[in-house]
C-alpha cells in the first residue's frame, strides 16, 4: 500500500524544541505509524537525507539548523496489555506525553511510576535517557519495548538486558542503538506497590502534610508540587531541566572532596561508587540566578539552564561550558550535560 508522505520544508522547530531555540529543518515530517517509517526509507530522496529523530524536544540543545529530515514522533495509545497476580503490563506508543501516561497509569490503579511524574518528554525518549527522579529510573519498571531499525525496515523486541540501561544511558545513545527507533513501552507495575521515599526531600515533603502512609496518588501529587516549586515551566521560560547529570566518583575521590568540603551533597551507590549533586557544585561556584548573554542559570535551582529569551544553542553551550570549566578548576570534577547537542 502506498503511503503520501506529508513531508514539510524549512520548518520551524522553535516550537519542537523546549529551550525554544529558533532553527528550522531542511525537511520536516510527522510520524504516527511503523508503516510511515517504512515509508521514507523507500523513498530515495528522503533515504538519503541525514535523519533525527524527535519527540518532545525536553533532551535536546539545537546549535544551529538541521540539514536533513526530522522525524517527529507523534504516535498515541496506551493499554493495559496483561496482568497476572503480581504485575500489570501497561504498553504505549513511543508517542505518547510521558506524563500523561504517568497519569493514566494512576488512574488505572497502578502504582510505580509517581515518583517520575512531570518529567517532560515522550514515552518513547523516557528508555533512551533511562530517565529519573527521587530514587526511581524507568528501569526499574521496564519490561520491553519494540523498535524499528532504520536500515533494514524490520521490527522487533528488546528487552532489558538488550537495551543495556545505565545512569542516564541506554544502548540508544551509542552507535550500534542509534539507528532504532522506538516505537512503544511496555512497563511492568507492582501490584503489591509500596511508596519509594528514599529521596529525603520527598519524604519530608510528606511528613510536613502528615501523611505517614502515602498512596501513589499523593505521592505524584508531591513530586509534581515539588517539581513545579523548583522547576521553570519550559512554556513560559525555555529549557531542558537539569542540564548536568549528577557526576559519579570514585569512594576514594569523595573521601578527598568531603576532606576539604565537608558539606559536599553526596550518595553512596550500590557498586561503592558515590553520586554528587551537580547543583550543589554549580550553586557554591556561584553560578545560581547569573546570565551570559540571553542564557542564564535559573534562580531557583542551579541544574537548570535558561533561555531567557532570544538565545542560540551557542548561548547556553558557551554557558555550559564555563560551568564546567569552573567547577572542574574548584572540585575537580567534569560536569557532562544531559540533553544531546545537535
């Protein structure tokens, strides 16, 4: 059957973009179905284009404009797709608002994922990222997902051990992942739930409502509160939230750090490692509420970069990069920043 691509040229991606950056796409086309992916591979003049793959544009720094196709990712549907006595499997196309299927989720009763609740973005980016928050990665409710390799044309099924999760890592930030396209998740909800306030923030931020025994409800209810407390809205101010993944040490390394910074924000990690908080590090270098340019460190948490209106890519890179000079000349330690620089 044949497909009529809707392909759109010189296309803005101001708006597809949540810093907001003004760049346009050499080619531009919406991606609803496996059989439109199928679709640009055979034609000739599409297939030879440089490609990205785009979904909610919440991971993303553009430095300039994209000569190729952006493939954007629009896909919906989510469902319950099997329960048994200790699980539920809730699948949804790569398309979907992640969190709004967190929301479906706890409407359906289920119980797991509050915790990543408000984090932008689309279902389909949330494995790529492994996202995270408050002591919770998608990983940890992952079951399998299914792609679509865009070199062959063919499908099929990925599990945990395939997709090869890490902090904020996953096989499809390296080469031998980039080429698949993700086309929906299935996650894997207790039912037996228990909350996770392992995160101190979180469990305070309960104990001062006075809720001992939380429901996942209330749980999501707080994250999002604490989340909209901290956090810029991308709609009203642009960024990508927390710019820097927290750096990983050595036991050895923070040993040293905690020698000469005792109020260095820590933790330890199941291997003997030890998590930093990168906003503390950016924060005591002085870094919270000041701006180079248009681009600047919001006033309310110093993991988040800002577009304060006008800003190129170039902007928040210089930024970033005199973050990371200061903090690696004081610490010691190399910031390395979460969203994909194109």
């Amino acid at each position: 059957m044949h497909i009529e691509l809707d392909v759109q040229h010189n296309f803005s991606l101001k708006t597809l973009n949540s810093f907001g950056i003004d760049v346009r796409a050499l080619a531009y086309l919406r991606i609803s179905s496996c059989a439109e992916l199928r679709a640009t591979l055979a034609d000739s003049a599409l297939a030879a284009l440089p490609r990205l793959l785009l979904g909610g544009g919440s991971n993303i720094l553009f430095t300039g404009d994209f000569a190729g196709l952006v493939l954007h990712v629009v896909s919906g549907g989510r469902v319950i797709a099997a329960t048994d006595a200790g699980t539920s499997l809730v699948r949804a196309a790569a398309g979907e608002n992640w969190h709004g299927f967190v929301e479906w989720t706890l409407a359906q009763g289920l119980g797991g994922l509050e915790n990543l609740a408000l984090i932008p973005g689309t279902v389909g980016a949330a494995p790529i990222q492994n996202i995270g928050a408050y002591g919770v990665e998608i990983k940890d409710y992952f079951h399998s997902l299914t792609v679509f390799d865009s070199i062959n044309g063919n499908t099929f099924v990925m599990d945990k051990a395939a997709c090869r999760f890490a902090y904020r890592d996953s096989v499809f930030k390296h080469a031998d992942g980039r080429r698949l396209v993700i086309l929906d998740v299935t996650l894997a909800l207790p039912k037996r739930w228990q909350p996770n306030l392992r995160y101190a923030e979180l469990a305070h931020a309960l104990d001062e409502q006075g809720v001992s025994a939380p429901s996942a409800r209330q749980v999501a209810d707080t994250v999002i509160a604490i989340r909209r407390r901290k956090l810029p809205d991308p709609l009203v101010i642009g960024n990508a939230g927390s710019f820097f993944k927290n750096p990983v040490v050595s036991q050895e390394q923070c040993r040293a750090l905690l020698e000469r910074f005792p109020a260095l924000v820590h933790h330890a990690q199941p291997d003997g490692s030890e998590k930093l908080a990168a906003g503390w590090l950016i924060d005591q270098c002085g870094w919270r509420g000041r701006n180079v340019g248009p681009a600047g460190v919001y006033p309310k948490q110093a993991l988040v970069l800002v577009n304060n209106g006008g800003a190129r890519g170039a902007d928040v890179v210089r930024l970033a990069l005199a973050i990371q000079d200061d903090v690696l000349a004081h610490y010691g330690v190399r910031l390395e920043p979460e969203p994909v620089y194109v």
